[in-house]
C-alpha cells in the first residue's frame, strides 16, 4: 500500500478476505486497454466522425477536447438518448476497444490473483464501462475467461446505465445471489467507487500512480493499493 504501515495492512486484509463475490473494473485493474491504441486518439476520431457529419455544435468546447471517449460518448446520448446515432458511435467505440486488446497491457499481478482468489473459492464477475464483447476477447486471450464466465456486465446502449451508476454492479449481484455488504468492487476511477458506494458494496482502489491515487483519495477512497501484489499476497495466504 501507499503508506506502508501495520494499520494499513490491517485494513486491507480485513477488505479482502471477507468477501466470497469480487467485481473488478476491467480497464485499470486487470489492464491497461488502451497502452498501444491511444484512447486519446479514439477519442478524437469519434469527434472528428460527427464533425463530418455536420454535428460539430453536439458537443461543447470540453466535451470536444476531453480526450476521453465515453465523455463522447455520453454527451451524445444526452442530447439524442436511444437514437440510432448514439447506436452508431457506440459500436464505433466498441470495435475500437476490439482493436485495443491486441495491445493491450496486462496489469502487474492480476492474473495470478484472479487464478488465485478463483481457486480459494471466491466467485469473480466483471463489472465495467467497456463492451462486454471486448471483455471476454481480452479475458479469452489470458486463459481467464473461465474465471469470469457467464459473469461481465458492461456497456449496454442505455449509456444512463454506465458507472457512476451502480447498474452493472446490481446485474451482477443479482445474478450471483450477492448482498451487497459480501461483495468487493476493485476499480481505479472515482466512478468506480461512487458506483460501489450507491450499490452498498465495500471498494478497494487501486493506483497505479500518484495522480490516480489522488483522485481515488479525494473521492473518498480509504484503502488503496498502488501494486495487486499486496493483495495477491494476502489471498495466497487464505489458501
């Protein structure tokens, strides 16, 4: 952990072996999605494709130059929700996080503590803002999808649904017979905890720098981990 004290260590094995159902985040925790396929990028391409279709007054100054693709995203159905538009530029995004995972960055630990938590019993589910289809490619291609199946829920078209809202983490509660009080949410953005804290389901952050440990602190983060290794540790320990 970041402050690397007794209490802190305390803290966290408190966190983590209690719960028997984990959701985990997907891009963060388990990886870096877009490490060679700049989300930037997407981003920009997205607002560029409406501005070729003469939409360039959708999206204000800062949506426009978030440089974050659900920002795109989300602006879009705000203003036409449910339109075959917003259909559209979502399976734009979707088929450019497909193309992500080829280059995708595994995060340091995770599969080793999926695989592990996995064989200590506790039920896994994914519970994220990407497409449930890119999910399953990127688990596939680790040997992980085993450790998640029937259990990702991600983008839907109801892009009202996405966390902060706590909908993908109630789907998966509910369709694994869950209290929330039972459960753990691993996320890395501000979102992910506000989703956990609406859904009722204890949150352990994850950092993998110091500006996103800032962010997950000032949001109100208690427990954060800046390496999966300390969790992994402790897991190894329940066996």
């Amino acid at each position: 952990m970041t402050a690397k004290t007794e209490n802190d260590t305390q803290r966290l094995r408190e966190l983590i072996t209690r719960p028997r159902i984990v959701l985990w985040d997907f891009d963060g925790p388990i990886c870096r999605l877009f490490a060679g396929h700049s989300a930037e990028r997407v981003a920009t391409d997205l607002v560029e494709w409406l501005e070729g279709r003469g939409l360039h007054g959708l999206l204000t100054e800062a949506e426009r130059e978030s440089l974050d693709p659900h920002v795109v995203l989300r602006a879009v159905d705000r203003r036409h929700p449910g339109s075959d538009l917003v259909a559209e530029l979502e399976e734009r995004l979707t088929q450019e996080e497909l193309r992500a995972t080829s280059s995708a960055m595994p995060t340091a630990y995770a599969d080793p503590l999926i695989r592990t938590w996995t064989a200590v019993g506790a039920r896994l589910a994914i519970a994220t803002n990407n497409s449930p289809r890119v999910v399953r490619r990127y688990l596939d291609s680790r040997g992980l999808l085993s450790c998640f199946h029937p259990h990702l829920y991600g983008r839907t078209q109801n892009l009202h649904q996405l966390k902060p809202d706590p909908h993908c983490l109630n789907r998966a509660l509910s369709a694994m017979g869950a209290a929330p009080p039972s459960a753990l949410m691993i996320g890395d953005t501000p979102s992910d905890l506000a989703a956990a804290n609406r859904a009722g389901v204890p949150f352990l952050g994850y950092a993998r720098n110091a500006r996103k440990e800032k962010l997950l602190r000032a949001a109100g983060a208690t427990v954060v981990v800046e390496s999966l290794g300390s969790v992994l540790t402790l897991v190894r320990a329940q066996a």
